[in-house]
C-alpha cells in the first residue's frame, strides 16, 4: 500500500494544511474568548462536584426536587460568601495594604513589647527580652532590604487591587454551581464518554479518582480551612485585636498549606493576655483554642484515609494558582494540582502493573535455566 501522503495531490496536501490552519486559528481564538471565564468554570465545577453528596441528600428530603434542593444550597452558599467571607474579605484587603505600604515604605517592624509581658510568670523576663530583641534587629533589617522588597509589595497590591473581582468570580461561579447540581448525572455521563476517547480502558476508574479527589481536598483541605479562618477571624474581630481579617486570611492559608494555625494563634494568645483583663482572656482563649484545633479532629472525619498529594504539590497549586489567577485561584490551584497528581499516579502504577505480567514468565523461565544448570 502506497504512503498516505504520495496518494494525495499537491492541490489535496494544500487543501489540508489550510483546514489543519483554520482548525488551529479556531481553537485558539475559542481559548483566549473563554479565558477570562475559565478560573469560574473551574471552580463551579469543583463546587458541585464537592457538593453534590450534600444536593442529593437535599433533594431527597425535600421529596427528590433537585431544582428545589439545587436553589436552597445556592443561596445557602451566596449567604457565606456575601455575609462573613465578606465582611472578613474586607479586612483582610485593608491589612494587606496597609502591610505593602510599610514593607515598600521600610517602615515595617514588629511592634515593641508591651510592659505587661514582664508580668508574666516563668517566662515573662525572657519572653520580654526576646521580643523587644526581635522587634530592634527586624527594623534595622528591614531598613537596609528595603529596595529589595518592593516588587514583593507591588504584587501583593496587585493581590489586594483584584480582591473585588475575585469576589465578583465567586459569586457568579456560586450561582453557576446551582445550574450544574441538577445536571450532574448527565454531565457526569458526557464527560465518562469523552474519557473513553482519551483512556479507554480506564475512563470510569480516572473519572471516580478524579472526584474523589476534589471533593477530598475541596472538603477536607479547602473546606475546613475557610471554615477555621472565618470562625477564628470572627473570634478577633470580637475580641477587638488589630487586622482581624489579616490573621484570618494568614490562618486560612496556613491551614491550605497544611502547616497549622498556631504560628498565629500562639502570639495572639499571648498579645490578648498581655493587654485584656484575666476574665476577657480566659473567654477569648476558651473560644479560640477549640477553633484552633478543630482542624486535627475535622479532617481526619472528611477525608477518611487521608489526602494522599503530598504538601509540596498543594503548596505549589495554592502559589502557583494565586500568580495565575488571583485570589480564586488560591483554591482552585492545589485542587487542580492534586486532581493532576493523582491522576498521573494512577496512570503511571497502571503501567507498571501491566508490565509486571509480561516480565513475569520471563523470570520464572530465567529461574528455571538456572536450576537446571
């Protein structure tokens, strides 16, 4: 049989380089129209996908009406992101101005230590000299890195300038959210059917893996950290310490980095009881230690056997996704990242299962020269 290309004219062979051009032209052009759109369609479709198990046990108490059910848990949902995820938001973006301004100024320092930090027992001498030490070496530092940082101020401006439009993206991707919750089986379907052009034999392994995925760092990783800085944001803010809203999001984003919220909550503790009175501090610490450990007990409950992506893939998604696309894709980077991982792990250990099979009668004949030699 004669080669493809000698069975086609040369009129044939320009005929298909310029469709094969077009083709291209149109897929490009369709990607950059959609861009702007893509971080809200990501993060709609992580939404319902960690949602759904909620919907449908919704729909089946409201007597299976999933358009019913599909409505409540939106608006549920746009209530949290209007109310307290706002209203934190708010003063999360204050403290990351005020932050940029004094590091691109080189007018950033730890604050001196208050008196009162004498006073307290067994550690309050040397608690007292290590601070007031930190505080005086941080401002001569920062003093001569000061040209240095600017640019890390310009970009955290840039982060804090775009907090309303990721703010606009979570709304619309919330109300998004409530039109893919009834079609789930079907979309569900339609994307087990393109799988199926892409992996064949695992199209229905990949797609449950990939779900399961999401809904494991979307609940047990994304969740409980938003739900631990809003509550512990909410804890400040009543309790009258400074940026609030700053140590929230500097809460959140630990607990999505998996390293912890007591690099805050320790030197908050010990601020509330340094200027609050006995009974003051005794509540806040009652309310905010119970909040700050919550997460050790929640994710274990969420995510079963444990997130098995390691950090540094989730670390890299949540910078990664952040310079990429804002404060949405702080979320949706380490998801993204982790569906990827997971799917390559699966992918690269099904190969090697395939494998094994094959090399196996070649050992046992190889086993078998060697006994009879």
């Amino acid at each position: 049989m004669r080669p493809i290309r000698q069975l086609l004219s040369g009129e044939d062979e320009i005929q298909l380089a310029v469709r094969l051009a077009l083709l291209a032209l149109l897929i490009y052009w369709s990607f950059v129209v959609i861009r702007p759109f893509i971080p809200i369609l990501a993060w709609s479709v992580v939404l319902a996908v960690a949602l759904y198990p909620v919907f449908n046990w919704l729909s089946g108490l409201l007597g299976n009406r999933p358009k019913l059910a599909a409505t409540a848990l939106t608006l549920i949902n746009l209530g949290i992101v209007i109310g307290p995820a706002t209203w934190l938001g708010l003063g999360a973006v204050e403290g990351i101005r005020s932050f940029a301004a004094q590091l691109g100024a080189g007018t950033l320092a730890i604050p001196s230590p208050p008196a009162g930090v004498k006073d307290l027992p067994v550690i309050g001498t040397q608690l007292f000299a290590l601070w007031d030490q930190a505080s005086t070496n941080l401002r001569a530092a920062l003093r001569e890195f000061a040209p240095h940082l600017k640019p890390m101020a310009g970009t955290m401006l840039g982060l804090a300038g775009g907090a309303g439009v990721g703010t606009f993206k979570f709304l619309v991707a919330v109300a998004l959210t409530g039109f893919l919750l009834p079609a789930g089986p079907r979309l569900v379907a339609a994307s087990q059917r393109f799988l199926s052009r892409v992996v064949a034999e695992r199209s229905e392994n990949f797609l449950v893996l990939a779900g399961a995925t999401i809904r494991s760092v979307a609940q047990g990783v994304i969740g409980i950290a938003v739900a631990q800085g809003l509550v512990i944001g909410m804890i400040l803010k009543f309790a009258d310490v400074p940026r609030a809203g700053l140590l929230a999001f500097a809460v959140m984003m630990l607990g999505i980095l998996q390293i912890g919220s007591a690099i805050v909550v320790i030197p908050v503790l010990i601020w509330i009881w340094v200027t609050k009175s006995f009974a003051a501090a005794l509540l806040i610490t009652a309310c905010l230690l119970p909040a700050s450990l919550a997460d050790n007990v929640l994710k274990p409950i969420v995510m079963g056997r444990g997130l098995t992506t390691p950090s540094l893939v989730i670390f890299l998604g949540v910078i990664g996704g952040t310079l990429a696309h804002g404060i949405v894709g702080l979320f949706i980077g380490p998801i993204i990242l982790a569906v990827a991982w997971e799917l390559l792990t699966a992918w690269v250990r099904d190969d090697e299962v395939r494998v094994a099979p094959e090399t196996e009668p070649v050992a046992k004949t190889r086993a078998a020269n060697v006994e009879t030699a």
